[in-house]
C-alpha cells in the first residue's frame, strides 16, 4: 500500500493533454520525496489503473481539464465533486480514472482520498509537446503539486542535478 500516488494522466500525442505525463517525468526525474511517493505515469490507461487506485490512500491526479476559464489557470479539485463527469470526458481517455474509481465504489473497494490538479489546456491538437501558455504555466502547476504534496506531511528535496521541461517533452519524442 502507498501512502501517496502522484498519477499523471493524458495523451503526448494530443499536445496540451498530455501536461500530467509530463508533470510526472518532471517530478521524477527533479525531485525526491520523504517517505517514499509513488509516481505513476497514467497515460490513458483508465479501468488498467484499477490495481494502482486500489494499493494508495491518497491520491493525486494531474491532467488537462476542460473548464471555461483562462487557459493556463490552475484548479485543485477533490474528485468526488467531478464523479460523474470524467476528466477530459470523450477524448482519448474513454474510460478515465474518476470512471475506474466509480468502479471501486461499486465493488465496496476503500476509495483512495483523491484530488485532481488541472490545468486549462490552450490546445488538443496531433502533435507532441506542449503550448506555450502552458510552457509559460508548468512552474506554477509543478508549484502547486508540490504544495499539495507537502500540505499531505510528505518532505520535498529537490535533486541538485535538474532536468528542464523541454528535456522531459524531447525524451518522449526520441
């Protein structure tokens, strides 16, 4: 059992969409964390996640979300108030992870305490890497991951040898 999931979801292939998957490389590869975190790289796996939700008590999302707001603007959500409606509904996630934990409910399965941080994408378009709304906004959404982490009593080092966000998009694309 983890105490702390980080689980980045979306697609690399749909540009914006794909911010949580590099949010999680970024975390992985700039950061360690006390104790141990568990740092997940989703794509869009949904009901595949299902053994993951399972063996975590706290659970942290990070995703594009479609809401009308300012592209770039920041939302901690807790996810029980978006059951029902799915991150990023429709798109590449079909079955998304707010679906795969609607299906442990329905299986009496102990629920994860579980947020969602998103980002309000700019554009889901064929390509890999990210806009530059959303290359202006990654530090303050690492930010806000990061603060979220420690409000949960986890310890954040940073790693003395950094890797930029630019790196992390380039190692998807070799």
């Amino acid at each position: 059992m983890h105490k702390l999931t980080i689980l980045g979801i979306g697609n690399i292939l749909q540009f914006d969409d794909g911010i949580g998957i590099y949010a999680t490389a970024f975390l992985k590869k700039n950061y360690d964390f006390t104790p141990s975190i568990h740092v997940k790289e989703g794509g869009v796996a949904g009901m595949a996640l299902l053994d993951t939700l399972e063996q975590t008590h706290s659970l942290i999302i990070l995703d594009s979300i479609q809401i009308d707001d300012a592209v770039g603007s920041i939302y901690v959500i807790p996810a029980y108030e978006l059951r029902g409606y799915g991150i990023n509904s429709g798109g590449a996630h079909e079955v998304g992870v707010l679906e795969a934990l609607d299906m442990l409910e329905l299986q009496g399965k102990k629920l994860p305490n579980a947020t969602v941080i998103g980002i309000i994408p700019q554009e889901i378009d064929l390509q890999i890497g990210l806009s530059n709304p959303l290359q202006e906004h990654f530090n303050a959404f690492i930010k806000t991951v990061l603060e979220n982490i420690e409000k949960l009593g986890f310890k954040i080092e940073r790693k003395s040898t950094q890797v930029s966000l630019r790196e992390i998009i380039n190692s998807f694309q070799d």
